[in-house]
C-alpha cells in the first residue's frame, strides 16, 4: 500500500530509468536541457521533450472495517512537445513508447489502466500532445 510520495518516487524511478527517447520535465523541477553546457530550457530549444505530472482524483473505500482500504484514481498526465511543422510521427512513436511501459502495467502496487489522448494545440512554437494514463492504488 503506497504513499503518495511512494506513487511519486516509483512513477519517477521507472520514467528515468525506461524513458531514453527525448528529456523529462517533471513537475515544479527547473526543466532544462542537461545535453546543453549553457543549460537552456526545454522550452527555449529546438529538441522534442515532455512534460510529466501526476494528478490525483477521487478516492473511495476500497474496503471498510478494521484493515479499511481507501483506493486512490489518478492521472499520470505527459504532455509531447514537438516543435511545429514538424510533423506527428514522433510523437505518434512515443506514444507506443509511453504505452509499452505503463499501459496496463502493475508496477509498485500501481495499477495502470489504458492511455486517453487529448486533442492537441499550439502554443509559443510547439505542437503539444496531452495523454493522461489513469491509474490507481490503495492505501
């Protein structure tokens, strides 16, 4: 039965650990290009990249009684950036990426359901894709 800094830690222990393809910007960490000496932001280059966050949603008792069990919904929430004009191709690949390590998967008492992509927008010289992979836990 996870915490919710446990939820935290493991999501960001198997991104960092499976996730090679473009770099990570994860919630409230300065989101910067560690391959570029002048250490520029994501935002400001030219290098497709995501956006990580975890969003947390309703709970209900999972079970009540003395070994009472609270099961957590959330939202792993990544959004790919690609510059625009580039096409989608990449971003449909990462997709089937993001898939084959969380879709369906029980990891650390994490249970991942399907992923649920979002209509895509422009913004400051990116095509974003937001996906949200719903999962849950009890605690």
């Amino acid at each position: 039965m996870p915490s919710y800094e446990e939820v935290e830690k493991a999501i960001g222990a198997v991104l960092q650990a499976q996730w090679t393809f473009t770099p990570i910007a994860f919630e409230n960490v300065p989101a910067v290009d560690l391959g570029d000496v002048s250490r520029a932001r994501l935002a400001e280059g030219e290098a497709e990249f995501i956006d990580v966050e975890i969003l947390y949603n309703a709970s209900q008792a999972a079970e009540v009684g003395l070994n009472s069990l609270k099961r957590q919904w959330g939202n792993l929430a990544v959004d790919f950036y690609i510059k625009q004009d580039k096409g989608v191709i990449s971003t449909r690949t990462n997709l089937d990426r993001l898939a084959a390590i969380f879709e369906w998967k029980t990891i650390s008492d994490i249970v991942f359901k399907d992923i649920e992509i979002m209509p895509s927008f422009k913004r400051n010289g990116w095509h974003i894709v937001p996906t949200m992979v719903r999962f849950y836990f009890c605690r």
